[in-house]
C-alpha cells in the first residue's frame, strides 16, 4: 500500500469554507487564523474526502452542508500526487443519500483509500480518561494498517450484536443457539486479541524512540494490552465462554470479551492517567501517534497524511519548539492549524513551509 499527498482543494458548500482553491505543501502546511475561522473545517474537508469519515462523533450530511447554500449537494475537487508524484484529480459529490467519487474526471465505483491521522486537542484527555476511547483508538488505527483485523472486527461486533440480542430475551429461549455461537466467537476473540497484541509489539521500540525525538527527554512509554485471554487458545477461549453462558443470561449481555478489553500506557513504569501531568500525558500521547506514524511508514514505505488540529494546548513553549523541529526534520505531508498566537510565532519560524492564513472561512493570504 502506498499512500497519497495533497496539493490542492476546493470545496463548494461545505461549512463555512469559501469556494476557493486552497494550495498544499507536500511537508509542512501551517493553517493560521483566529477562532471560529475554518481552520479545523479544512483539515475535516480533507478528512472526509480521504476516507468518508470526519473526526467528530456526530457526523451527518446536514451538519457538513453550508448553512448558506443554495443546493443541498456538497463538492469536493481535490488534486492528490501518488507516490511516484503523479497528480491525478479526485472529487466527490456529497449528498444526503449518498457520497460519489471521480477519478481524473470519471466516476469511480470504489473510492480511493487514502489514509490519513487526525491528532485533535481532546483526544488525548480521552485517551487517558476512557477506556472505550482507548478500544476505539487502537480499533481504528489498527484497522488502517490492517484491512483483515477491520474484517475480523466487524464480524466479531456482529455476532456480539447478535448473541445479545438472543440473550436479552426473556424468558431464556434461545440456550441452544448460544451454545451454538461459542466456536465462532471463540475464535474471532483469539484472532482479534492476537492481533492486538502484535500491534502492540511493533509499536515498542518506536514509542521511546519518538518520545525522545520529540522532547528531547528519555522516558519509558509502553503500552499494554489488559485482556484475560491473551495467553489463550482458541478451545480455552470457547471453553471460558461456555462456562460464562449462565451468567451471560442471567445478566442478558455477554459479560467477556475483546469488547471489554482494556490498555494500560505506561510511562516510565506508571500508569501514565495516575501519574502525569496533563502536558506529561499530551506529550505521552503525541508520542504514542507519531509512534504509530513511524510503524506505518516502516510497514508500508509510505506515511499517512498528518492532520494536526491545534494541540499546543498544556505544552510549554519549549516542548513546541521540539514539535516544530520534529515536524521540519519528518518526510511526512502534515497540516498543523493553531490559533495561538505565541504557537503561531513558533509555526511562523518554519522555513519553507506553506501558510495558509484563513479569515471567516476564506483564505486570505497563502
Ligand atoms: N454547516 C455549517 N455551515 C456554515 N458554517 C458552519 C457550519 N458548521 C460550522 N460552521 C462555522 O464554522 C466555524 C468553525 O470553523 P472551525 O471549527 O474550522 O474554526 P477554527 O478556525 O478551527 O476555530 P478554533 O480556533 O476555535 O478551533 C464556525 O464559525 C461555525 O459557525
Ligand atoms: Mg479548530
């Protein structure tokens, strides 16, 4: 798989953003202007158009259409180069049924799965509060590197949907289509938990080594997967299953399972939620994305496009300065917005990169 850059976008109907061409660096794009701008807007446009899919939790086509349009129909026009540098133009129509893509022009039937990785400021306050955000963020950046764990994933949520929907029913009629389902969900259970494991294998010798690069400091990151059946088989699994069904149904939910499983970071040893402090846990978090930015390159010869929506939130200026750097020193496409000033200073410093200044959903310098 190799991945995609961006170089240019412009977008009709989409939020607040102006129907105007919007130019990319292939490295360091800075995307400057005051709140309420359209700043975040441009990273999401890209976002949906990458992969369908925005960042936000509550994403439907009445929220991304312009409140001021005149046509419920929203238009993507991008160009994006490959990885041997030839552009080809890629756009898509958006509407409330559905979402069409083009290729040089023509309709294309399946789109094109460019990656890319979002870091928003309030990831990392979930990631280190929730453990379903924790589940949800190893789930879907696995999944981008791994097209049978997103496979095995979906298969396994539909037969948890299903044994629940069985075990919610009262009285308990369906004991022998339960029993019935455990070979199957023993199984995706072990596939997906070993796959975890080995994802969080890979990710080892990358996470300090981020670490360091971007702080300048040495700490011990690792990160831990907390599940009960990592050391079992696939008959041991099925076997835990089959003695959990009483309970199961007396609680009418399937009580175990990698749906419950956990993650611990570690940082220098400690649980990095008890431990650090909140810059500590944006700076074990950054690390842990750029980590996994590092893991992608070394599976795939190729990087995601970066998405950086303002994160210098809880860092000192020191700790921008060393992203700042570490940004200029990578080889991948990254977008960085802020709306701070002294951030801005430090994005403003960057030699060669491409600034884009947005003003009321236009851009007004670039
Ligand atoms: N459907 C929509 N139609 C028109 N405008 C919208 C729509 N949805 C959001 N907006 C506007 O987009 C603007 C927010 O844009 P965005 O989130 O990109 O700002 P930002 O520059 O990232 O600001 P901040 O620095 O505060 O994060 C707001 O002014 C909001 O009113
Ligand atoms: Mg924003």
């Amino acid at each position: 798989m190799k991945n995609y850059k961006i170089t240019k976008l412009q977008v009709q109907n989409f939020r607040n953003l102006a129907n105007q061409l919007i130019q990319f660096s292939p490295k360091i794009n800075c995307i400057l202007g005051e709140n309420g701008n359209g700043k975040t807007n441009i990273l999401e446009a890209i976002q949906v158009i990458s992969s369908k899919k925005s960042f936000r939790k509550n994403q439907s086509f009445p929220q991304f259409l312009s409140v001021d349009c005149e046509k419920p129909e929203i238009i993507f026009s991008s160009v994006f180069i490959d990885f041997e540098e030839n552009p080809f133009s890629y756009s898509s129509k958006m509407t409330a049924e559905e979402m069409a893509f083009y290729q040089n022009g023509k309709p294309i039937k399946k789109r094109i799965d460019i990656k890319t990785v979002f870091i928003n400021p309030f990831d990392s306050y979930g990631f280190h509060t929730n453990s379903s955000d924790r589940r949800e963020w190893i789930d879907r950046y696995l999944s981008l590197l791994d097209e049978h764990y997103k496979k095995t994933l979906s298969r396994y949520q539909t037969l948890l949907k299903f044994r629940n929907t069985l075990l919610s029913k009262k009285p308990p009629k369906y004991i022998e289509q339960l029993k019935a389902t455990i070979e199957d969900f023993a199984v995706l259970s072990f596939e997906i938990t070993q796959k975890r494991l080995q994802f969080l294998n890979e990710m080892a010798p990358f996470m300090n080594q981020t670490f360091k690069e971007l702080f300048l400091e040495v700490h011990d990151l690792h990160i831990n997967l907390d599940s009960r059946i990592g050391s079992m088989s696939p008959k041991d699994i099925a076997l835990m299953y089959a003695n959990q069904l009483e309970k199961d149904i007396e609680r009418s939910m399937t009580s175990y399972g990698p749906h419950k499983d956990d993650y611990v970071l570690l940082f220098d040893g400690f649980n990095s939620f008890d431990f650090c402090s909140l810059g500590q846990q944006k700076m074990s978090y950054l690390s842990l994305l750029f980590a996994y930015i590092e893991l992608f390159r070394y599976k795939y010869s190729s990087y995601p496009i970066v998405l950086i929506d303002d994160v210098s939130g809880e860092l000192d200026q020191h700790r921008w300065r060393r992203l700042v750097e570490y940004l200029e020193k990578s080889q991948f496409q990254v977008l960085v917005t802020t709306a701070n000033e002294k951030f801005k200073e430090e994005l403003e410093r960057i030699e060669g990169a491409n600034k884009i200044h947005i003003k009321n959903g236009s851009i007004i310098s670039q």
